[in-house]
C-alpha cells in the first residue's frame, strides 16, 4: 500500500483547510479592529464589509474548488447561498459605511398620506410653545441639544417608560418638533414631500402640507433632513430640495412658500438641505446650497421677501443658531469651511473662523459661554472657539482642539465643565477646560443624544435608547430600552414626560 486513497472511497472533505482559512481571516479582522486609527477616521463599518466579502468569498472558493465535495452537493451548497442571498434586500448603510440588510418581506417606510383622524385645535386657540412641555424646534428652546426634565416624576431613568403609540410613517431623518400638544415633522410619502402634524398623545394625523419634490441618494437615504420650527402660530419647514414653507401650525394652510435655492439659482447639496429654520426679530434664517457665495440668507417672516444674504463658504448640514457672544446678539453658522457670526439685523459677519473637514459638517454649533464648540467627523475633531470684543469688532481664538471628539451626525452636549459626544459612534467625554480626554464609553452607533438635566438620552443607530447619567467619572447606563429595530440617525424630543423617537420608518411616543 502506497497511503493514497483507495480508488472506491469517498475523499474526506478538507473542514480544516476551511477552519484554517476563516481563523487567519478572523484573526486579521481583530487585529485591524483594535487600531483606534481606523475607528478615529469612521472606518470601522468599511472594516467591517470587506471582512464579510472575504469570508463570503472564501467560503464559496473553498466550498467549489477545495472542500473535495462531490459536484452535486458543491452545487447544492451555492444553490442554498443564493437562495439566502436572494431572500434579503439591502437598506441603506450605517453611519460607519456597512450595509445594512432586511428580509425582503420586513415593513418598509409609508408611502401613502395618512389619513387625517386627529383633532385640529379650535379656532383662535394659540398654539403655546414656551414652557418645559413644548420642544418648539430643533435642539430645543434654547438650542443647547438639552432640557431641563422639570415636568419628569422623580426617578424617571430608574424604569422603562409607557409606549403610548407607535405609528408608521414615511422616510425621512427629520425629527419632532412639540408645540401645544402636537407634534410636528417631516416625511417623504412616495412622491410627496410633507410637513405633518400629529396629536402628541395619540399620534393621530391632524394635517398634511404636501411638496410634489422627492429627494434621493443611496448613501444617506431619501426624504427631507430638517426638522421644523414652531413660533408665533406658525410652522416654518424646510425640504430636502430647498423649498422653505410658511404654515398655520393650528390647520396646516400655506401662508407662503419658495424653492429658495431654485431662486438663487443654486444646487442641492449632495447630501440634501438639512439646515432647521432659525426664526428671530421677523426673520426666517437658513443655509442655501452648494455654491459658495452669499449662503446665509434671512427672509421675512410674514411674507417670505428677501432680507439679507451673507457668507463666503458653501453650507454644510448643521443648523444655524441664535447666540449672544462678548455681549453680541448674534446668529453663528457653522458651514463648510468656517464658523461665523453674524449680525441679526444686516447679516453682516462679525467674526470668522476657519474650521470643518472636506466632507461635510453635520454637528450644529453649540454655545458655552463666550465660546463656540464645534465638531466634525473623518478624522477632524471638535473645535472650542472664543469670542472676545476688540477696538475694532471682535477677535475669535481657538482654546482647544481635540480629535478625541468627532462627531460626525450627532449633536453634542454640556454639562456643567465636560463635553459629551459621540466619537465615531463611541460616548466620550471631554473636559471644557483643555478639551482633554475623561473617558471613553461603548460604541452606540451613530445615533443621537439629549441632555435632560444630569442625565442624557441616547438614542442608538439601531433603534435602542439608553438612558446615562452625565458624569466624569465614566459611562454609567441606568436604563435601556428598545423602541426600534432599524437604522435610527434622527434626534429625539422631550416635551414634559413624551419622549418621542422615530427613523424613516417609524415613529414611537413614550411616556415617562
């Protein structure tokens, strides 16, 4: 006997060869996974995608050429692949650059008008938006991405909250705006583009503006971005493409509208507009497009006119906000290649800083003080900027920078001497002092945070929200919860206990 194999025997199929060829691929991906380098620069999801192409592709390679299966079961073996491939579909990708999958029969966003069941609120009722029960725009009142949970029953973060309603809605990564007992947003229903209006307790449709326009974009999705603003009785919403709306938040009725970036004639931002509207003394503020000149522009509020425009960078994806900085009122605008202030009346700037990545600042600006904070993803890092009155104006001074803090979608938040923000994905917390490093957390996907008093919501990239106390000392999560299943990249709101959350499928109202 020479050892070969007998000519009527079956040969063995190679398992270790398999093993052997998945463990070094294994192997690999673990070692690449633990160099911060690649989570710091956003590229652990790309990590991540080619480690399952190879393992897919050697599998098959193994499975057809190597495994020593007969050619019935080979083929059998690639059949039940494709089969399993062909069940799944792809929807979109995370933050980090993975694809995301769902079965090919899971619920996808609404694509009809809903219909209109809720109630409208009676005529010459006004539509209340101060007070710790409303959440009247973006990041809140004062736009601080915080709330002071005054209205929350003591212990509020110790149990699950009540789920009042769960609704399916359209695509979209706007968030809630909570003004009188409504909540109001903006989905993208089929071909329609709309501004809705939904009761806060019952998540019933009270009334629907509708835009022929439909934004798409296979990266980050399709639908609008920005969330609207509630003031004085009226809704002001702001689409994907560019068309600015003035409504009655009471009935929906247009009182006036444009496609401000068609009247410009500037282009859509490849990403789509994701600018709020900043309402203040008679104006509507917001970003244009994506050429460079003049891309701050104001509007009057009661009829949509031109006021000013200002600016030397094309606009980013971050919202204006209204601050008072060395004693200025003033609107300070992060866009694509610097943070500036702005005077209210004429736009004038006031002062400029160079600052931002190439492919585009998400993260609005947050005001501490006399300092501006801001942060970018792809490896840039957070910025904090003080303002300070000269002879001549006013001078802006960089304090820190860190790239221990690179907040690519989510916003910030303060509270009391330390910055907390989502790296990449991973909870960090930064001192104001000197921008150094406290503490890094988990990885939490690029989701969303909200300061609520001493404590924050996090509401993670795949649906989960985690409740932490806001501390210096480490992450401490006091409560977790599911409330979606999907990709989840809007913020969430908090109006006295309703605790709303929603993605371009969903929505769900939770009470404290």
């Amino acid at each position: 006997m020479d050892g070969s194999t007998p000519p009527n025997s079956k040969p063995r199929p190679r398992w270790k060869l398999l093993i052997w060829m998945e463990a070094i691929l294994v192997l690999l991906w673990i070692i690449l996974k633990k160099v911060p380098r690649f989570e710091e620069f956003g590229a652990g999801g790309a990590i991540d995608l080619v480690f399952v192409l190879l393992v897919v592709a050697t599998s098959l390679i193994w499975l057809l050429f190597l495994s020593r299966f007969r050619w019935k079961f080979r083929l059998l073996g690639l059949g039940v692949v494709l089969g399993m491939m062909a069940m799944v579909k792809m929807d979109g990708h995370t933050g980090s650059f993975f694809p995301q999958f769902s079965f090919r029969w899971s619920k996808d966003s609404a694509t009809d008008i809903p219909e209109v069941t809720g109630t409208m609120a009676k005529e010459g009722t006004v539509i209340e938006t101060k007070g710790p029960e409303n959440f009247p725009r973006f990041l809140g009142a004062e736009m601080k991405n915080r709330v002071s949970g005054e209205l929350l029953p003591d212990g509020w973060y110790d149990s699950k909250p009540k789920e009042l309603w769960r609704r399916k809605i359209g695509e979209g990564w706007s968030a809630f705006s909570v003004a009188g007992g409504f909540a109001y947003t903006m989905e993208q229903r089929g071909e329609v583009e709309t501004t809705i209006c939904y009761e806060l307790m019952t998540g019933d449709a009270v009334w629907v503006h509708g835009e022929d326009v439909r934004f798409e974009e296979s990266m980050g999705d399709d639908g609008p971005r920005s969330t609207p603003t509630v003031i004085d009785g009226k809704v002001f919403s702001y689409g994907a493409t560019g068309i600015l709306s003035c409504l009655d938040a009471r009935t929906g009725d247009l009182i006036w509208g444009k496609d401000v970036l068609a009247e410009v004639d500037q282009s859509v931002p490849k990403w789509a507009k994701s600018c709020s509207p900043l309402v203040v003394d008679g104006k509507v503020i917001v970003t244009l497009g994506s050429q460079a000149e003049k891309n701050l522009a104001a509007f009057e509020v009661s009829s949509g006119k031109p006021v000013w425009r200002a600016g030397d960078y094309s606009s980013s994806y971050t919202s204006p906000v209204l601050a008072v900085l060395a004693g200025k009122r003033q609107i300070v605008a992060f866009q694509q290649k610097s943070v500036d202030g702005y005077d209210v009346e004429s736009g004038e700037i006031l002062w400029s800083f160079p600052v931002g990545n190439d492919q585009g600042n998400c993260a609005s600006p947050l005001i501490v003080g006399d300092t501006v904070i801001t942060s970018s993803g792809y490896g840039y890092g957070t910025h904090r900027i003080k303002i300070s009155p000269t002879s001549g104006g006013f001078e802006a001074k960089e304090l820190w920078h860190s790239r221990k803090l690179k907040s690519k979608f989510a916003d910030m938040v303060v509270n009391g001497d330390y910055l907390y923000g989502l790296n990449e994905g991973r909870l960090v917390c930064l001192d104001l002092e000197d921008g150094g490093l406290k503490w890094r957390g988990s990885n939490f996907g690029h989701g969303q945070l909200l300061g609520v008093g001493e404590h924050m919501i996090l509401q993670g990239e795949q649906g989960e929200v985690s409740i932490l106390k806001m501390t210096s000392e480490g992450e401490e999560v006091v409560q977790e919860f599911e409330a979606m299943d999907h990709r989840t990249w809007n913020h969430s709101t908090l109006a006295g206990r309703i605790l709303l959350v929603r993605n371009d499928r969903e929505a769900v109202a939770f009470q404290f």
